[in-house]
C-alpha cells in the first residue's frame, strides 16, 4: 500500500462501524510520523475515542501531540463541542438569520452533523500539517455528512434570497452581508467536496471483514461515494485467522473456511481495487507498538 499513500495529503479511513478503521487510520499515522512527516489523524466518529488507542487523552476542538511519536498530533471531533466552535464561529450570521427566519435553524436534528463536519472542513483547508489522516465515521454517517452541509447552505441562500426579493418589493433593507458569508461558507463545502476527489492527493480506503454484511455495506459506499465523484481505489480486510494458528483446531478451520469463502467474493466482485489483508490480532490493538506492527503489515 505504500505506493497507494506516495505524495498525498489527506488519507480516509472510511466502512462499516466495527470493522477497525480507527486501528488502520491510527497505524497509518503512527507510521507516517515514524517516516519524518508531520501528521495529524483526526477522528470523526461521535463514538469512538482516539484517546483509548493511543492511551492518552486527545483533545476535542483542539489538537493534542502524541506522547510517544514524534511528528503526531491527535483530534477526536466530538459532535457537540464542534457545535459550540460552528455557533460561535456563526453568530454574526445567526443574529441577522434569527430576526429573519427564527433560531430554528440552528437547532435542527443535524446541527452537530452539520458542526463537525465545519470543523473537519477547516482542517482540509489548512496546510498546517504535511499529512492528514482521517478515522471516519461509519459509511451512512460520512456520507451525510458530505452531504447535508450543501442542502443546508443551499436552503439558507433560498431563503435568504427570498427575503432580498421580498424586502426590496416592501423598500425594507435586508443584510447583504449575511447572505456573502453564506456564500463563502458554501464555497468552503464545495471546495471541500473537490479535494475529497482529487485522487492526486487523496486517498480513499475502504476497511472491511470477510462477512456478509460488511461485503455488502463496502459495495453499497463504493457506490454512493462514487454519486460524489469521490474514487476508492483501495480495500483492507481486517481479522484474517492466519493459517499458521489453525493446528488442527476444528473451529478456527471452520472460521477459516468460511472467511476464504468472503475473500473469494471479494476478489470477484472488487477486483480491480487493490486488497490488503490484516490478521486478526491475539489481543486488543492498542498502544503505539501494536500500531507499529500493523503499519509494517500495511506498508512495510
């Protein structure tokens, strides 16, 4: 994989929640900082912490340095402190908004979504860090995600357009200013969108089981990533049962069976993505050493 990696900036770890992108997305970083680059990964899963693979606390709405690699910071976006940072960052907006149209909409049920993935947003703008490696939420959850900001930047430009028309019949001014930072914020999403395509610096990975239903959910975001003009060139397949453990062991075979049986599936039905396999670990992948075995696994 570490052609696939060569010279880009922002790394996705994306698929079913469960499957281990936090591990994959973390050892990535881990590694990277072990080449001499300055990285960042940012976990945009409201549920799952960074804090507990690295075994320290990473912060919320500000990054934090890895204690023990050189080179790594951390940020674990949660939900709801990205939604006092998007408030706060709107207000001048929002003062002229709420006399207009209420506090409503800023308090809709996707306010938090709509919050994180502001935050998440800037860091694809900054070039404060040589790499960015993003732990995404699972696929349904990315996926509006990239989605929602657009519809509601487009139904706040619609109405606030709305009133320009309805003031200047009436000769009531409205501010103009409003409806420009809107506009900037818009083409911050739309911008946003474009780097998430450009394969020439990102890259997309996918992480998977051989299983049923993560098989399925892969194809499913394959598709739905590709309606956002977004390529994923690349599959892991995580907790593979090596060879080397079965002994005769009449359950681990069958497991192994099984699982040979998905990776049959999945060389078919994706096979022109590149596929790497990860065994399935003794223990519990945490701490900077078992990522480091898992980024020699990935990229050598």
């Amino acid at each position: 994989m570490q052609d696939l990696i060569n010279n880009k900036k922002f790394l996705f770890f994306g698929g079913k929640g469960g499957v281990g992108k936090t591990t994959m997305a973390s050892s990535t970083a881990v590694w990277l900082a072990d080449q001499g680059y300055d990285t960042l990964v940012v976990a945009t899963d409201p549920t799952v912490s960074l804090s507990a693979i690295f075994e320290q606390q990473i912060g919320e709405t500000e990054v934090t340095r890895i204690k023990e690699v050189k080179n790594l910071c951390g940020l674990n976006i949660n939900p709801k402190k990205a939604s006092g940072v998007f408030q706060a960052r709107l207000n001048h907006m929002v003062d002229e908004l709420t006399g207009m149209f209420g506090k409503e909409v800023m308090s809709t049920p996707c306010a938090e979504e709509m919050a994180a993935f502001d935050q998440f947003v800037s860091y694809l703008n900054s070039d404060e860090h040589d790499i960015i490696v993003f732990d995404t939420a699972p696929t349904g959850h990315t996926l509006r995600e990239l989605s929602m900001p657009f519809d509601w930047a487009n139904y706040i430009s619609r109405q606030l357009q709305n009133r320009l028309v309805l003031g200047k019949l009436l000769n009531i001014k409205v501010g103009g200013d409003t409806l420009d930072n809107l506009n900037i914020e818009q083409k911050r999403y739309e911008n946003a969108i474009k780097i998430l395509a450009d394969t020439k610096t990102t890259l997309f990975t996918l992480v998977l089981l051989a299983e049923n239903l993560p098989i399925e959910e892969t194809a499913r975001a394959i598709e739905n990533l590709s309606q956002l003009k977004i390529n994923v060139p690349a599959l892991i397949i995580n907790e593979i049962i090596p060879t080397e453990v079965l002994k005769g062991n009449w359950f681990l075979e069958k497991r192994r069976s099984t699982q040979d049986r998905y990776l049959d599936i999945i060389g078919k039905r994706f096979k022109d993505l590149y596929k790497k396999e990860v065994p399935l670990f003794e223990t519990d992948i945490t701490g900077i050493e078992n990522m480091r075995k898992i980024g020699k696994i990935l990229y050598g």
